[in-house]
C-alpha cells in the first residue's frame, strides 16, 4: 500500500471527473467524505443510509473493528448516495457493493489516471 503524492492529490478530482467509470469514482470519492476504509464503502448498501437523519449505519462485518457502527454524514455525502441510487433503472437492494460484482474495484478506470 502507498499514499497519492501531493501531485496525485490534486490531479484526482480532475481524474475522477473526467473518469468513465463513475461508480467506481463515487466509490473513490466516498471514501474520503467519510473518513472509511475503502472496503467499507465498496460492501456497504443504500439501505445503510439514512438520508433525513444523514446518518450511515455500518455493520460490523464490514468494519475494521468488528464494531457496528453509526457515523453522522454530510449533506455532500447524501447528495452522493442519492445520485448513485437514482442512477439505477431499478433500484436494488444492494448499493456500491452491488456495482462491483462484474466490475472489480482495482479494474476500474479511476486507477490508473490518478497515479
């Protein structure tokens, strides 16, 4: 594992922006938001989110503490979660995990523009 340099830093939102794969960009913009691992965002489910409340329900099964977990969200991450949710012709019950199924995460195009 390594962290973006100061450069890459910089360049991401662009990379992200301009990104074909956009679920995998949302994925990659989730993280920082909330401050959560990215296997935490990639496995979670829109059902986690309460977007009245703006609150995301983590299960401990997907945290790296094992610990169920409730942390407040921003009004930036709800719009997120939303537009990911309202992208679907149908809803599913599964969120971000669901999108990864035929298109694995280290696959997507955001990878390789921003390092």
């Amino acid at each position: 594992m390594r962290f973006l340099s100061f450069n890459e830093i910089n360049r991401l939102p662009k990379a992200l922006e301009n990104s074909k794969d956009k679920r995998g960009a949302d994925v990659i913009r989730l993280c920082p938001l909330t401050g959560s691992h990215l296997c935490e965002v990639r496995f979670t489910h829109f059902a986690q989110f309460n977007l009245e409340l703006l609150t995301w329900f983590k299960p401990a099964t997907y945290t790296k503490q094992k610990r169920s977990h409730r942390l407040p969200i921003s009004p930036e991450v709800a719009d997120l979660v939303a537009r990911r949710h309202l992208s679907y012709q149908n809803p599913a019950p599964g969120g971000f995990r669901e999108t990864f199924q035929t298109n694995p995460f280290m696959k997507c195009d955001v990878i390789g523009k921003a390092s």
